[in-house]
C-alpha cells in the first residue's frame, strides 16, 4: 500500500514503524474472511483491511480520532486471527496498538464510555480489589437487567452477569513463595501469577505448582509480581502498561541474576501474548530495552514449557476433551498443536470443534464494552463446542473460561489442571461428582 507520510511524521519511530506495516498491506482481503467482526457485522470498515485504511488516513493527515475510527477500532477484539492469516505479514497487533494510543491521547469519548473504562483500569489488574467488587457485584445481580435498559450502562449490566455467583477462597499459592521440588531438579521457573486469573479460579496455579514441583521443577513466585499490563494496553493506556511492564522485568530480572530461571511461566494465554511482547513495548526506553527482551525471551505459556519436559503417554481414560484454542495462545503466541499433544498423551480423547479461529467474544474486557457483540460470538463459539459432544472443555486463558462457561453447562478447565490430575494430581473440584471414567 502506498503512503503519504511526510518525513517529519516519520522522524517519530512509533509512526515510522506504523508506516512501515502499512506499506505491506496489499489490499488482498482474505483477512476479512477469518475476522469475527467482519463474519458477525458484514461491515468492510469491522475487518482488518476496512480497520487499516481508517488508522491510514487517521495517522498520515495528522488527525485526532473521531467516532467513527473510534467505534471500528473499539470493535476490534484484538483476536490476532488476520495476523494468522494475512499472506503478507501485516503486523496489525502493533498497527492497532498505535492506534488505540493515538486515540487514547486525542479522543475524548463520551461521560459514561470514560468512566466505565477507568474503573475496570482501575480495578482489574489489582487482586484485592477485583475481588471485592466481585463481592459487590453478586449482591448487584438481581438488578443486572435495570442497567441493561439503558444503552450507557449496559456494560455494567455484562460485568454482573459475568460475576460467578461463588467466589472461590484467596489461595497460598498467589503469595510470594519457592515452591521446592519434590523429585530430582531439573530445572527453575518464575510462575506469573496474575490478576483477575488468581482471583477467578486460583486452582489453574495451584495445579500448575503441583505439577510443576512433582515433574522436579522449582516454582518460585517473586514479591513484586503484579499484572502484566494487558488489560491496560488494549485500552490504548500506554503509561499505565509500560509502568507495570517494568515493574514486571524488574522482579524477574532479580531472579534471573539471584539463582538463575529456566523461564517465566504464564499460565493465561492473554497475560503470555503481551509478555512476549514487553521486549518491543520497551524498545525505546534505553533502561529497560535489554532487560525486557530478556523476559520476553524466557516467557513460556505453561503448556511450552511442559512439552520440553517429554512427559511421558498415560492410558486412555475414556474423556472426550474438547480443546479450544484461545486467540492469544493460537495467533497471538502461535502456539497451535502443543496443547493438544499434552492432553492425548496424558490419555484424553482431543476434538477440535469447527471454526475453531474465531474468537469466544471474551478478549479482556470486550465482554463488558462490547456485550452485543461478544454475546453472538459466544453463541457460536458454544455451539460449535457442544457439536464435538465433549465431556470436558479445556482452554489455556481464564478470559475464555470465564466467557464460555457462562454458556454452557459442559465443565470448562484449564488445560494444566487436566494434565495435572493425569499425572497423579487430585481430580479437579470442577469435576468431582461427575461421572467420568478416569
Ligand atoms: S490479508 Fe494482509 S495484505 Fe491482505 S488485506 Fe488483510 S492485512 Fe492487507
Ligand atoms: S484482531 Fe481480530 S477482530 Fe481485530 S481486525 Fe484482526 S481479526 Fe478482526
């Protein structure tokens, strides 16, 4: 595609680096055909191409946002599906990340839509008081459907709905620890921790940490450790983000320099994307460039790393798992046929329901700022699920478990808990008065 930037916008990197991934869209369009939005909405300017002409025309004449870049860039799920398939290696995920920057610093969005996105920046991303708004929010259920009647409020209307109606116990494993191994060491690992994740269902750690100490492997989980950024990224709340990234790359940084780490252990696909990532987030800050592609390199999603250990194949056990591949684990990490090798050798029967690379609708807070859409791609994603007739969902990002369990009544687990209990961990609770035959 040709541009017209003059070289004084190009002096800035940040637009440089945005022009230089224009320059490589050929106009082809066969991303249309794998973005969700475009399937749901059938609206050019709701697909990735229609998306890159507008942020074109938006960054090359110099324009603050208006609403109608506004309104398709926010559509925008960030599912990284056109970066799969686009023939041309358009980097959109760091396109859309200048954008929604450039709309952050020069959009000024309606009361309501400011209001809800700083209270969710506000409260996610920290443990204690995501928590005690999941309190409040149980007590606000009954009256969801009040907020649903005005379209201002309607995402406070998904966030009750999306609240569980029981909020599992704080677990240990979330506080700073080392975790020794119980078998021969064969190696160390950082495990992240995370925010809404240690909340929702601290159980996805606790398996980690018990199957991770058993396979000879010691855990430690850093004081320090905080969110790793994404919530706030996706929001275009660049300062906010590269803050917590460099809190992050400071504790592991610490680790790696006082006993060494053979990686950094993510066990939400979201929270792994974005890691992997800090080493470009960071790139032009000169105190933290090195640093951060350090991280970045050790950054290994849960299931990564479990395939270097060659676990070994355990007998069938007679459970159909469906296995949904979350966004960031199959476009944003490109992490496809790892997670289910672990599952068949850890002897579960794997289907892979159709359509499987089109988002559930969770993608961080879409679910809240979105809820029309995210509902439609809900229902399909479920529908396309429950075909596979599975006695078990698993998935490997705590968005998606959150998103999918709320449509159905198939249990949903994080893939490292079914592995865990395969190699001799306890039975999940999710799974407890089931009847399977393992
Ligand atoms: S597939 Fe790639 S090159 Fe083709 S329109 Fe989409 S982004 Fe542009
Ligand atoms: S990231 Fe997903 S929703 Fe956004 S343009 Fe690409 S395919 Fe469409």
């Amino acid at each position: 595609m040709q541009t017209r930037f003059s070289l004084e916008q190009l002096a800035d990197p940040k637009v440089a680096e945005a022009e230089s991934i224009l320059r490589k869209c050929v106009h082809c369009g066969f991303c249309t055909a794998t973005c969700p939005t475009y399937v749901t909405l059938g609206n050019e300017l709701d697909s990735p191409r229609g998306r890159i002409y507008l942020i074109k025309d938006m960054l090359e004449n110099g324009r603050p946002a208006d609403e109608e870049v506004v309104t398709h860039i926010d559509r925008c799920l960030s599912c990284l599906s056109c970066v799969t398939t686009c023939p041309s290696g358009v980097d959109y995920m760091h396109l859309v990340d200048h954008a929604r920057v450039h709309i952050e610093k020069t959009y000024q969005r309606p009361f309501m839509n400011r209001f809800t996105r700083a209270v969710l920046a506000a409260v996610l991303p920290y443990p204690a008081r995501f928590r005690a708004a999941l309190s409040l929010a149980r007590l606000g259920r009954p009256f969801a459907g009040l907020f649903g009647s005005v379209a201002a409020l309607k995402p406070f209307e998904a966030m009750l709905k999306l609240a569980p109606s029981r909020l599992p116990a704080a677990s240990p494993v979330s506080k700073p620890a080392t975790h020794t191994p119980t078998a021969d060491k064969r190696g160390r690992v950082a495990l992240l921790t995370g925010c809404a994740q240690s909340v929702l269902d601290p159980a996805i750690n606790e398996a980690t940490v018990r199957l991770l100490t058993r396979l000879g492997v010691e855990v430690v989980v850093p004081r320090g450790e905080g969110c790793c950024g994404s919530l706030v990224h996706h929001m275009g709340r660049e300062e906010q983000a590269l803050s917590e990234a460099r809190r992050n790359v400071d504790v592991w940084t610490r680790e790696i320099e006082n006993g060494g780490l053979d990686a950094v252990i993510i066990t939400a696909s979201g929270c792994g994307t974005t890691i992997k990532d800090y080493g470009h987030m960071l790139r032009h800050d000169p105190s933290y460039a090195e640093k951060a592609a350090r991280v970045s390199a050790l950054a290994k999603d849960i299931t990564e790393y479990l395939t270097t250990l060659e676990l070994p194949e355990q007998k069938r056990q007679g459970i159909t798992v469906a296995y949904h591949s979350a966004c960031s684990m199959q476009h944003g990490q490109q992490i496809k046929a790892g997670p289910k090798l672990l599952l068949e050798a850890a002897g579960f029967a794997v289907k892979e329901p159709g359509e499987g690379h089109l988002c559930c609708g969770s993608a961080g807070t879409y679910n809240i700022m979105q809820p029309e859409i995210s509902a439609k791609l809900k229902a399909r994603k479920v529908k396309n699920i429950e075909a596979t007739k599975p006695d078990i969902i698993a998935t490997g990002n705590i968005g998606c478990i959150t998103q999918i369990a709320s449509g159905t009544a198939v249990p949903i687990l994080h893939t490292v808990e079914l592995i865990d209990w395969a190699y001799g961990g306890e039975k999940p609770d999710k799974l407890k008065g089931l009847k399977l035959s393992a």
